[in-house]
C-alpha cells in the first residue's frame, strides 16, 4: 500500500488492519473503507482526526469567522488581533 489515500473493500481492510492501523499512525496515510461498493468510513491518524474536528468547530463559530474574514480583508493585522481571533 503507497499512495497517501487508498479506497480498500471492507474484507480487505479486515485482513490488513493492522497494517493499516501501522501505515496510519505515521500521519501519511489515510484509507477509504467501502462496504457493497459504497464508501462508507474512513481510517486516519488521530491527529489529522483532531485537526478536522478543530475546523469544524471554528467554522461552526460565525463570530470567528467573520473575524477571520475580515482579518483576510484587511491583510495586515497587530499581533493582538491576531491572538483574539485565535482565541489567546
């Protein structure tokens, strides 16, 4: 298995989960898991897990994102601002 995402059937995903398990805790792999030809689940490092549930809670913030947006407008920005819109 080499390329960084991979679509495997769920048989085989079975017969080979540890080492998917082992190719997906070094970060560079992700895997598609189909069940009766349909991509049902995914299999990635809970790392890139952790950094899609942190986007999803910003852009489920609109007061950030508004404050991002207008941070990207202005395109320069103290550093103050930027810590309050990161939130520090």
């Amino acid at each position: 298995m080499s390329n960084l995402s991979a679509t495997l059937p769920a048989n085989e995903a079975r017969t080979n989960f540890y080492q998917i398990l082992d190719e997906v805790g070094s970060g560079l792999r992700q895997f598609t898991i189909s069940h009766r030809g349909k991509p049902s689940a995914v299999i990635m490092s809970i790392e890139e897990f952790e950094g899609w549930q942190e986007t999803l809670e910003i852009m489920a913030d609109k007061k950030l994102v508004k404050s991002i947006e207008r941070a990207r407008k202005s395109k320069a920005i103290s550093s103050k601002e930027a810590d309050k819109i990161i939130g520090w």
